[in-house]
C-alpha cells in the first residue's frame, strides 16, 4: 500500500477520499471557522478534470515520493490500461480511471498543490 506514503504530505485542509476523513469532517471545520470569525469556507469541485491528467506530470509527482521503478511501472500500465465502454475496451491518454482502488490516492496526488494553495 503505498497511501502511508503520500498522506503525510497532503495539506491538513484536504478531507476528499482520505483515510479517516469525510465530507462531514470537513462541514465540522468549515462550521469552527465560521466560529472562529472566518467568514468565507472554500470548496472546490472540479468539473470533469480527471478527464485530462497529464500522465508524465502526474508520474512526476508520484516519483517524487515512490523510487521502485517497478511500482511506477504498474501505476502507469494502470493509467493507460483504458476503460471498457459497452464491452469494448477503449484505449485512454489522459483520463485518471474513476473508481478503482488506486484512483483516489492519484487524484489527491494530483489535486495536492491546488489544495495547498
């Protein structure tokens, strides 16, 4: 499992598809902002943006952090392994795959500099 090793990194504020974070931890925060005298929460949706990952930036990012070759080789073959429409397997080159188990880790590797920002 390779999530240990990225999580630490991630920015405090971060609660999508984290380990022991959800949408309602992140309402609680907003709400002890607003408490605090804060007067603006942000949330951020990005419509149809793991439709254009770029591949190479996103390995970039994750080799940051992972220096086994062959693990970099499986992420990748994971990100090119395409998407089955209709039963046919249909070839991708910059769609992040949604809902598998490797997916949200490499969306919050991506999203990682937006949310430190």
């Amino acid at each position: 499992m390779i999530t240990p090793i990225f999580d630490p990194g991630f920015s405090e504020h971060s609660y999508g598809f984290r380990l022991g974070r959800s949408s309602k931890d992140a309402v609680k925060q907003a709400r002890t902002y607003i408490q605090d005298g804060y007067q603006w929460v942000v949330n951020i949706d990005l419509a149809r943006y793991f439709d254009t990952v770029n591949y190479d930036k996103l390995m970039s990012f994750v080799a940051r952090e992972v220096t086994d070759k062959r693990v970099l080789k499986l992420i990748r073959a994971y990100l090119k392994s395409g998407v089955m429409v209709n039963g046919v397997v249909v070839d991708v080159d910059m769609e992040c795959p949604q809902g598998g188990p490797l997916s949200p880790l490499l969306n919050n590797v991506m999203l990682d500099e937006l949310d430190k920002e």
